[in-house]
C-alpha cells in the first residue's frame, strides 16, 4: 500500500527527473537570463538602472507598489485603517509595474535599496520617514495608528506569526510558485520538494486556526493582514492555479478563515489597489481618495481601442 513517500516519489529511482546533470563551477557568473517567467527583472547585483523621479501625491502617506501579495498586505492595512476612523492614514497608491522595470528607477532605489515593493514614504511628520519591507510597513503603521495590533499581552504571539509569514512565503512563491508556474520546463524533483513544504506550511495554519478565530486569537491583526494575501489566495485556487494540485480544500479551518477575512469590505478594497490584472472593474491601477473605487476603476477609464 502506498504512502506519502510514494506521493512525493521519494521511493522510487528516478531516471532523467531534470533535462541534464549540472556541475557547479568553481565560481558562479551571470551568462544568461535563468529563464521562465520574471526573468528579465531577475539580475545578481542591486542599485538603479535608470533615473526616474517618483510623483507625489498630496496625502501623508505615499505608497508605491503592485497588487502582489505583498502589495496587497499595506493596502489592505491602510483600507482598515480608514474604515476604522484613522482619517490620518489618507494614502496615494502609485502604481509599479515590476514587469517594466520600475522598480529600478533611481527615486524607487531610494526608497528601497532592494528593489521590490511595496515601498512607503510616511510624509505625515517633519521629515519624511522610508519604510520598505512589507511587514515593516504594516507594523510602521500599526504602531503610528496603535491599531490592529490585538492584546498586548500577545505581542509576541503576533510577532511570531509575522515573521513566520515573511520566513515562509518565499518557499512558496520563489520556490513552489516559481518552478510549479513559471520555470521554462516543469521538473520533477522540485516542485515535489516545494509542494510538500507548502502544504506542511497550511497544515501548520490549519491546526493553529482550528483553535483561534484569527491568527492571534479572537483580534483580527496585522498578523492576518500579512498572511491572508498568501495563504487565503492559495486556499482560494488563485495562486499558480495549483489549488487542485495541493488539494487546498482539504484544509478546513484555512477555508474558513480566509472565507471570513474575505468578505471584510476593506479587504475587498485593499484587493483592488494597484492591480493590473482580472476582471477591469476589480482594477484600480492608482488610487488618490476613497471615491477612486467607483470612478476610476479600469472598466470606466481604460482607453479605447485606437487610443493612445
């Protein structure tokens, strides 16, 4: 009778799993592009490419960034925190296309020296304040706002779940989502090797939500804002269309909290910041006020066709 060894092929000899047998040299030089989707954005070495000046826009907070999962975490914070009164968290949300290379223009490098988003300028103070890192700006603003940040007496309980999501999203979007979706050839031995880490990873999530409402307990956090665009994505069959594959809706207790976190209307919002993507009326490619989500969604102001 099988088991999960099987599943994964681990007792069984493999023959040809990849196109051929590589050989590190003795040292590494970038030769070419590694292939597969996102390559071209892909490079060893940091800093900026071309020079570009970021706009401003007139609100305190000025955040530049895509609808990634991680892009969706601070706009779904900033949404919450609207929705919660924080008038103070008035945002403009610029849009960088990761695909063209915005995120290597000189004003962005200055922002975040590592080149991804989202990235935040907090111009609410004297000074403006950089922030980058997606969980350095939700706690950024946690903290300014005191929202969002459940009991005190669970602090590090939060803590922990956030950095849990920063130290374990990687495996699944570089490493599952990488070489299940976007690798120029499918192999074998890593996508088992991923596929079985992302559902270890849910597994953890189910277990820890079979007994807390939300991620710290009873409070809806940060903790879930940081998560949920990962996790409740996957448990939705929306990332790398792998739902099936991972068999997401075997984890019960991930379903219904990202069922409870999805109907929440800032999350909807938050959705839609900064995405160039689905349905037009789900886009909002920049968003400057509130009124934005029914004026200035991609159905009502994309151009024509002939259009420039």
């Amino acid at each position: 009778m099988g088991g999960p060894a099987d599943t994964f092929g681990a007792n069984k000899i493999q023959e040809h799993v990849m196109s051929d047998t590589y050989v590190p040299p003795k040292v590494w030089k970038w030769e070419q592009e590694s292939g597969g989707r996102f390559a071209s954005i892909n490079r060893p070495i940091a800093g900026a490419t071309h020079d570009k000046e970021l706009p401003v826009g007139k609100h305190p907070f000025q955040l530049y960034s895509l609808a990634t999962p991680n892009g969706v975490k601070v706009t779904v914070m900033f949404e919450e925190l609207l929705a919660a009164g924080h008038s103070g968290a008035e945002y403009d949300a610029w849009l960088i296309n990761i695909g063209d290379g915005h995120q290597f223009g000189s004003d962005f490098v200055e922002i975040n020296p590592n080149s991804k988003i989202p990235a935040l300028m907090d111009r609410s103070g004297p000074e403006p304040v950089r922030v980058f890192e997606s969980a350095a700006i939700l706690m950024h603003l946690a903290e300014k706002f005191d929202a969002f940040l459940g009991d005190p007496a669970k602090r590090a309980e939060l803590l922990s779940w956030i950095f849990w999501q920063m130290g374990s999203a990687p495996y699944l979007g570089g490493g599952f989502g990488h070489f299940y979706a976007y690798a120029p050839e499918k192999w074998e031995y890593p996508i088992n090797r991923y596929a079985m880490e992302v559902k270890r990873q849910l597994d953890v999530l189910d277990r820890h939500l079979a007994e807390n409402e939300y991620m710290v307990g009873d409070d809806y956090t940060i903790a879930d804002m940081a998560i949920w665009p990962w996790y409740g994505r996957l448990a939705q069959g929306g990332a790398y269309d792998a739902g099936e594959f991972l068999d997401v809706q075997s984890y019960k207790n991930v379903q219904r909290w990202t069922d409870q976190i999805d109907v929440r209307p800032a999350v909807q919002r938050g959705k839609m910041v900064n995405r160039t993507f689905g349905k037009p009326e789900t886009q909002l490619r920049e968003r400057h006020g509130a009124s934005d989500f029914k004026t200035q969604t991609w159905d009502k102001i994309a151009p024509a066709d002939g259009d420039s």
